[in-house]
C-alpha cells in the first residue's frame, strides 16, 4: 500500500473517531476507539509499540509509540487542547 493512501486511511480513521466522540476524553479512549476504526479498514497495526532510541548509532534507551501501522506509519494520538512544543518534539523525534 502506498503511503499516501495508508495515510489518508489512518487520517479518514482518526476523523471519524472525532467525529463520533468530540473532544474531551481521556487519550486511552480516543486509542481504543482508533484500533476499532482501524481494524474496520482492515489495517494492520501493533498498539503500545516499543521504540529503540539512538545516539550516533548508539542504543540510549526506549520509547513508544501509541501505533504502528502497517509496518510503516508510527501514529501517536494526543488529547489535547493544544499541541505544545513537547508534544511536538516527542512525535518528531520517533
């Protein structure tokens, strides 16, 4: 699958998901919520997903990622008012 469709499917997931809930909600709700919708579209994803880390090709630890679908996509749900720069840096940095 190309990643412009696998990502228009994940975004048409994640839009539905708001749509059916709206705001509000703790993030486990919204998580769960996404694996139903994924699942639905016959996507293929590992929830809670477990990261390496490395520094100049060194492992320095571990981090996870709410998603990992199709082998190629790391998807990481916020439940936020707004996103700020440690929100951002976390999904930058995967």
């Amino acid at each position: 699958m190309k990643y412009e469709v696998l990502t228009h499917k994940i975004i048409g997931c994640a839009m539905n998901v708001h749509s059916k809930l709206g705001p509000g909600f703790p993030e486990v709700v919204y998580q769960r919520s996404m694996a139903i919708e994924m699942e639905k579209q016959g996507l293929r994803f590992i929830r809670e997903m477990t990261v390496e880390i490395f520094y100049e090709n060194i492992k320095v630890g571990y981090g996870r990622v709410d998603f990992f679908v199709e082998d190629a996509v790391m998807l990481e749900l916020k439940a936020l008012a707004n996103l700020e720069d440690p929100h951002l840096a976390q999904t930058m940095n995967y």
